[in-house]
C-alpha cells in the first residue's frame, strides 16, 4: 500500500467534509432553497463518498484480495478483510447509495435527506477515515 496516496486522499476526504460542515445551513428548508448551498454540498459530500471508495480500493488492491464489482462491494470487502467493522461498511454502503442518487438524478434530491446526512452522518466518514489512519504505518 502506497501510504502517501492514502494520506493524500484523507487529507482530500477532511477538506470536503469541512467544506459541507461550511456551507450546509442551519435547516432543511434553507437548503432546499440556496441553489449554491446545494451545489456546494452536494458536490462534496459525492467527492467524499468517491475518496473513501477509492481509499478502499487501494487498501484492497495492497492486499490482493478480490477486486470488488461494485462501489458498495468496497465495503464489503474491507469489513470481509477485517480493515472495517461490519458496521460502518453497512453505513458507507449507504453513503455510496445517497452518491448514486445525487450523481444519476439530481433533480429528484431529497434535500431534507442531504440535511440529515449533513447533520447526524459526516461521522461515518470521519470513523472511515480513523479507521484507515489506524492502519497506516507511523
């Protein structure tokens, strides 16, 4: 494992989820009306979700294990590997489900649902990246 991409990649991984901490208001339903808000948000929290993919991806690669098929096979594979638990694999599985929804139909966005994952779910990234800071030689 090349440790100095993986760092690169949280590094990238902390700057998005500063950026949605920054610019997600303080409610829903201004959310659902600041169009730069939701730009800003959105793009990031999809950035996000595609750094850990590829963290995990990489982390997988160094271990030659089965090259996942999907993006939420990611997570599988890292908590099959024991480099997550089975429990924050299910919580990024989910994060890559909120990805595939903002990236392929973005007009149909819950914003009352990006609000939330605002607000209660940028710890599933930040636990993903101590996880993979945990591994990571000193």
């Amino acid at each position: 494992m090349d440790s100095r991409v993986v760092e690169q990649k949280l590094e990238s991984l902390r700057r998005c989820l500063q950026r949605v901490q920054e610019k997600c208001p303080q409610d829903a339903a201004r959310l659902a009306r600041d169009l730069d808000a939701q730009d800003i948000v959105a793009l990031n929290l999809t950035r996000a979700v595609q750094l850990c993919v590829d963290i995990g991806a990489h982390l997988i690669a160094a271990r030659d294990a089965a090259a996942p098929g999907t993006m939420g096979e990611v997570f599988d594979a890292l908590g099959r590997e024991h480099l997550i638990s089975a429990d924050l694999a299910l919580r990024m599985k989910r994060a890559v489900g909120f990805r595939n929804i903002a990236v392929h139909n973005y007009e149909a966005i819950n914003w009352d649902i990006v609000f939330a994952i605002c607000r209660y779910h940028l710890i599933d990234f930040r636990d993903f990246a101590g996880a993979v800071d945990a591994l990571l030689p000193p």
